[in-house]
C-alpha cells in the first residue's frame, strides 16, 4: 500500500494490505478496497462504498455512498460514481455450476465497466459489463446502462438510450445548428463526430 499517512483513511474502512492508495485520498466510514485495487490521487470514497479487487480508479475520482465498483473496472481520471451506482462484472451471473456446485472464481470470467475520464454515473444507475462509458458522458440517475456511451453522451431510461449531449461542465448542450453544440455555462463549443461529440477546433 502506498504512504497512508499522505492519506486519510476512516477507523472503520477495510482496506487490504495489498492496495494502493494515492496521496491525499480520502476512505470514509464501512468502505472497503480489495487487494490489488489502485485508487489515484485525491479521490473520494464514500461511506460503504465497495472497490473489487484489482480495479483501478484514475485521479480525483469520487465513488459515493454504498456505490459498488466490481473487478475488473477502470475508471479514468476526474470520475463520479453516484450513490448506489452498480458496475457490474458477469454477463452471464449464476450462483452455481450446471451440477449445482458453488462456482469458485475460476468458473467464470469477469468482465469490467470502463469509464473515461470526467464522466459520471448518476445514483442507483446499473452499469452491465463490458459497458464503456465515453469521456465527459453522463449517466442519469436509475438508468440501466446495456451498452456502450459514446463521449460527451447523456443517457436516461432503462435500458439507457441517448436524450442529448453534455460537456465538461456536466450541463445539457445547446444545439447551435450544423451538428455543432454549446454548453451555456462555459461557451464551450463541440462539433458531432461519428457517434459521438469533441471540443471544436480553436
């Protein structure tokens, strides 16, 4: 584990011996981090928040409250995952063999969310592995999320399906006309590529 003291680490957390926890990040009460997991620097993890083991967070992150975060996800830098999110690891989920043995880790294989950098995952919102989720998208709270979300995409429903587009500020777009958009908090202005929304150039 990295220098704890550069960290702040609640009473009651269980954090594995073999983690790593960056400088300045924070591990509040009943959470618990598992071997191998990564956590950057300066993150936050909520009051029973549950990172799997080897997953990896980026810098700044925040998993709030009771949020669940299973091996193998990444997350990239600047990621929210709100309370009660889920990211789940098995596409096909079952207790125990076909001869009703309890399957043991090597009878299944984890699949992991990925989420780029600046995104976030609204609360209760369920994402099903091997789901990635694009740079600076937004996931609405409750949402069921089965497939991938492309950059800058805001998704509401269950399953989840596009409703528009955010930038960085996290604020709906505006739609400037000429498949270009402009968030009305910074000015910020991005341009339509493919399926997906990029910073114009300039």
């Amino acid at each position: 584990m990295k220098d704890l003291r550069a960290a702040h680490i609640a009473a009651t957390a269980d954090i594995d011996p073999r983690a790593s926890i960056g400088a300045g990040t924070l591990v509040w009460d009943l959470a618990q981090v598992r071997e191998e997991a990564r956590l950057g620097v300066q993150c936050i993890i909520g009051r029973g928040a549950y990172v799997g083991p080897g997953v990896v967070l980026g810098d700044r992150c925040k998993v709030q409250n009771h949020a669940l975060v299973y091996e193998p996800a990444v997350l990239g830098d600047g990621v929210f995952i709100g309370p009660a999110a889920v990211l789940t690891n098995d596409l096909f989920p079952r207790a125990v063999t076909p001869t009703g043995e309890l399957k043991r880790a090597e009878d299944w294989d984890a699949v992991g969310v990925v989420v780029g950098t600046g995104a976030s995952v609204g609360a209760r919102a369920v994402c099903i592995a091997p789901a990635r989720i694009g740079r600076w998208a937004m996931v609405a709270a409750g949402a069921v999320v089965t497939r991938d979300v492309p950059d800058h995409a805001l998704v509401a429903g269950v399953p989840a399906r596009r409703v528009g587009w955010v930038g960085r500020a996290g604020v709906p777009l505006e739609d400037a006309g000429g498949g270009t958009f402009r968030c009305p908090r910074t000015g910020e202005t991005y341009v339509e590529r493919g399926d997906g929304l990029e910073p114009a150039a300039g």
